[in-house]
C-alpha cells in the first residue's frame, strides 16, 4: 500500500540533543569549566542554562563571573577539552540514522553550533555522509535561538515555506525558536541528558506540537515525517 503524502516538505533537526548524544558531554565539561568560579553551575543547573544556546552564552557567563573579557586562550582550552571528550565518548543518538532514511521529504541540519564542532560531531558518529551539505550554523545569524531567524534561514535557502516544515528538537529554546518561524515542532526525549534534567514537560509548555521518546517511535508515527 503506498504511504500517503507528506504534511512537511522540510525536516529541520537540531544536532546536539538529536542527531548526537552529546548534551551531557559538553554540560560536563562546562560544570569543569565553570565551577571553579560558582560552584551552584553543577551539571543540571549548567543544563537548565545553555542546552540549546549558542556558545556566545557561556563566553558572557564567563566573562560576567570574572570581571574580565575571555580570551583566546579561553576558547581554544574549552573546545580543546570538549572535542576530546567527543573523541572519547561521542555517541550518535539511537536509531538516527533508520529515522533519517525513512524521510519523504528533504531535509537538513540547524544548529546553536557552530561549523566545526557540528562536523566534528556528524563525522564522530558516522553520519557526515547524510548531512554533508545541508547543514546551517547559528554563526550564519545574528540572533540565535529562541529566536527563528537559524529556521528561516535554513527554510528560505531549501526553497520551503515555514508552515511546511517540521522541526526536531529537544531544548526549549529550540521549541520556542521552531515556533517563532510558525513552523511545526517535535520535541524529541532520546539523549541521555533527560536522565539528568527531565525537560518533557518543559518542551510542551514552550509550544511542542507532539513528543517521543525515541527516534523509532517518531519515525513509526503516522504523518510524522
């Protein structure tokens, strides 16, 4: 029986959170980072801070913290230490690469990351090959999210109109940001870091159109993609 037509002719994915299991790993080593200046910037309350932020959001805690302005050295030490840990631990969000394949419309990468840490990402985890060349980077906006400019960016580039697109994301930022640019949005729970910060709820107060667990039960629902 041939399956019936798409609601959505883009599929936005966050990439941190969604694509990657990476959340937990990159919290941990700003709780390293940060504490020593607070020690309250535990690993939920850093969660709670900057899941789905850009990295411009820790670099104006840190300097806030210090009285000082972050250097170079700051940056390269941290993503030094973060890159490491992906090497190490990097895992891709089970099941993402079945889902992705099962999609009947096009699709692409948006994400508060920048260039090289979200292909350093992809390729960690063997999924470089699905998304090489459609990846959008919130260093290619002025505002990132909540705000929709990262999602109307990368709906204008694919030719598709915001009310045709679908959105996958676990952070509220990126919920809020998905229904900023009056797109459909999904919260999707499948990283480890809803062990440690339980944001369900928080994704369908901030707007979540549906949310699953996994990326199985998404790809699985009727109509979902």
């Amino acid at each position: 029986m041939p399956q019936p037509p798409s609601p959505f002719d883009l599929v936005i994915l966050d990439c941190d959170g969604v694509l990657v299991d990476s959340e937990t790993i990159s919290c941990r080593t700003l709780v390293d980072i940060l504490s020593p200046f607070d020690p309250g910037y535990d690993l939920e309350m850093v969660m709670r801070r900057y899941l789905g932020r850009p990295a411009s959001a820790v670099v104006e805690d840190y300097e806030r913290m210090t009285g000082r302005p972050a250097s170079a050295d700051f940056t390269r030490d941290w993503r030094a230490q973060l890159f490491t840990a992906f090497r190490n631990d990097l895992q891709p969000v089970e099941g993402v690469r079945e889902a992705v394949k099962t999609f009947g419309s096009d699709y692409c990468v948006a994400s508060s990351s920048d260039e090289e840490r979200i292909e350093i990402c992809l390729r960690q985890t063997g999924l470089w090959d699905l998304f090489e060349g459609r990846i959008f980077s919130t260093t290619r906006v002025k505002r990132g999210k909540p705000a929709p400019d990262l999602f109307l960016l990368a709906a204008g580039e694919r030719g598709v109109a915001p009310e045709r697109c679908l959105v996958v994301e676990d952070s509220v930022s990126g919920v809020m940001a998905a229904k900023a640019a009056g797109m459909t949005a999904y919260g999707l729970a499948a990283g480890s870091h809803f062990a440690v910060l339980d944001q369900r709820q928080a994704l369908l107060a901030a707007g979540a159109d549906r949310l699953f667990e996994s990326w199985r039960e998404l790809a699985l629902a009727p109509a979902a993609t």
